[in-house]
C-alpha cells in the first residue's frame, strides 16, 4: 500500500491547482484541500497522512497572507515528509526558508521544495501569453510535474537555493508590498458592463467582495491575487488604468467552477 499524502494548495488562476492535480493522479493516494476552504471550516488538523504538500504561487518573493495564516496553525504530525512546490512567473524568492522558519518551528523542515514556471497572474504586470507560448510553457511543466512526483515518491531531499541577497532584496520587496495591502481595495472599480453575476464574489479567496444591488463593493481584506479582475466574465473589473486593456489569464486546463469557493462543495478533491 502506498503510502498517503495530503497536499494543501492556494491558487488564484489555477496554475497551483493544475500542480495539485496532476502531482496528486501521477502519485495515486493523494488528497487535496484548498487552504482558503480550510480556514474558513478552521481545520487545522489532519490526521493519517504520512507525506504533506503545500503548493502556492510566489506573491512579491514570499507567500500569500493566507498560506502563512495557514501553515502558522497547521498541526504537523512528527516524522512526516514535507514538501512545497512554488509556482512563479519569472523571479526567484525567499518563500522556502519562510516556510521552513515556521515548520521549524513545529519541529518540521521542507523535505523537497522546488519552483515551476507558468504565465504570470498578476495582470498588473503582464497579460496573458499567445496561444503559441502557451502551449509551449505546458509542454515544459507537463514533464517537470512529472519528475517532480517521481522525486517525491521516493522521497528525495532538495530544495531550490535562496541566496543571502536574494533573502534581504525579496524581504524588503515582501514587506513593502505587505504594507500596502489594507489599502489597495480602494482602487478597484466596476464599470457598465457588470452583469451581477457574482463570480468577483465566489472567486476571491478573502471574502473581500459584497454584491450590492447587483453590482461588487471592495472591503479591506484584499490579497491582491486579482482573481477578481482576470474571472470577471464581461472585464467589467480594472485596477487603476493598469490592468483595462490586458488579456486575462486562467491556467486552460482548469475550469472556472474549480476556482469558486462558494459553489463547489467542500473539499470537492477529498
Ligand atoms: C500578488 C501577486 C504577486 C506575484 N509575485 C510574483 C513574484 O514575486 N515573482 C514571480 O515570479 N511571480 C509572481 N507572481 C506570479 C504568480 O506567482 C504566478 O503566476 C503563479 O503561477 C500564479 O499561481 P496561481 O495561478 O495558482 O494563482 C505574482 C502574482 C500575484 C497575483
Ligand atoms: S464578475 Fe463581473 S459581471 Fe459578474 S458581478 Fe462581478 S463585476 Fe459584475
Ligand atoms: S478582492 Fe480581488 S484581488 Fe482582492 S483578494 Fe479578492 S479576488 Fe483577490
């Protein structure tokens, strides 16, 4: 019998998930629970799991507030073997020595952690890929998942290496970035196109969105992870001028229903 592995995983445009998922069908005996839903049913333990798995995007060289409020009050049975698959756009971080200083704490460490590369979320910055590229970057990741599952298997140890600079430059980028967050729900706005759908409010991991008379209001919980803006099924949603003309990006593998909290059942992937 193989032995059973819990992966808790955070995704906004679905890159993580399509991680998730296909490490979990190359693995076999492998649940997956998505780290918002968690927090909200306040299940912090897990039993029976020999291998655990965190699985995130890079938000700003670090981790989103909710995976380190997760991972803060997660229970970590000793002697399990742990790992954490990072997936970035471009840029490298200090985001494994931050999980392994709060594993460490529980008297855990990263077994295995390592980054995959996939088109940025963060529309901010950049718009979807072409088509072309696309396909290129899937072709890519589709057998680093793969080996990556084979290495956890047989419970390698490695993790990527976060130089001294590199730890101090992403620090001062992470807290910078932090110290933003309260404010930023004030700079989006909804336009005419708005068909009340809903979707900006199932979507966002927070909670940080009320639909009234049909149309969202921000509240000051926001994780800047702009799943609101890149789901919005008329682009009624911009931050700023900076995100109105871009192309928005969903991992194309995963279907938008796998991304909403509030309609999928809990723990749809148990
Ligand atoms: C708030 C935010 C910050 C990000 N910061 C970085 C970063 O520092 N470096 C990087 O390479 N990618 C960064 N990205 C891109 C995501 O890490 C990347 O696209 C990831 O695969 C998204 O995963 P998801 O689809 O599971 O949410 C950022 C994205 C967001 C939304
Ligand atoms: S997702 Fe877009 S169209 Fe739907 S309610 Fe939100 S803003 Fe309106
Ligand atoms: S308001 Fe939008 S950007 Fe902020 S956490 Fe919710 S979905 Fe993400």
């Amino acid at each position: 019998m193989s032995k059973k592995t819990i992966i808790f995983y955070f995704s906004q445009s679905g890159n993580s998930l399509y991680v998730a998922k296909k490490l979990s069908a190359t693995m076999g005996n492998t649940t997956l629970i998505s780290i918002p839903e968690a927090i909200y049913n306040n299940q912090y333990k897990y039993y029976n799991y020999e291998r655990i798995g965190f699985i995130l995007p890079l938000y700003f060289m670090s981790m989103p507030n909710m995976v380190e409020e997760f991972i803060s009050k997660l229970e970590i049975p000793k002697d399990s073997y742990i790992f954490s698959i990072v997936t970035r756009a471009i840029t490298k971080g200090r985001i494994f020595h931050d999980i392994e200083t709060m594993l460490n704490k529980k008297g855990a460490e990263i077994n295995y952690g390592e980054y995959i590369t996939f088109p940025d979320s963060y529309i901010k910055w950049s718009g979807a890929p072409k088509e072309k590229t696309l396909l290129k970057v899937f072709q890519q990741t589709e057998s680093h998942i793969y080996s990556i599952a084979n290495r956890i298997l047989n419970e390698d140890t490695y993790k990527e290496k976060e130089g001294f600079i590199l730890k101090l430059g992403s620090l001062v980028v992470y807290n910078i970035w932090k110290s933003r967050l309260k404010s930023i729900s004030k700079s989006f706005k909804v336009n005419n196109f708005c068909i009340g759908c809903g979707i900006c409010e199932e979507t966002c991991p927070t909670r940080n969105i009320k639909l009234e008379n049909g149309k969202p209001i921000w509240l000051s919980r926001c994780e800047d992870c702009m799943a609101c803006v890149q789901h919005c099924p008329k682009k009624a949603i911009y931050f700023n001028s900076r995100t109105i003309y871009k192309k928005r990006y969903i991992n194309p593998n995963i279907k938008l229903d796998e991304l909403l909290y509030r309609t999928r059942k809990i723990n749809d992937y148990s």
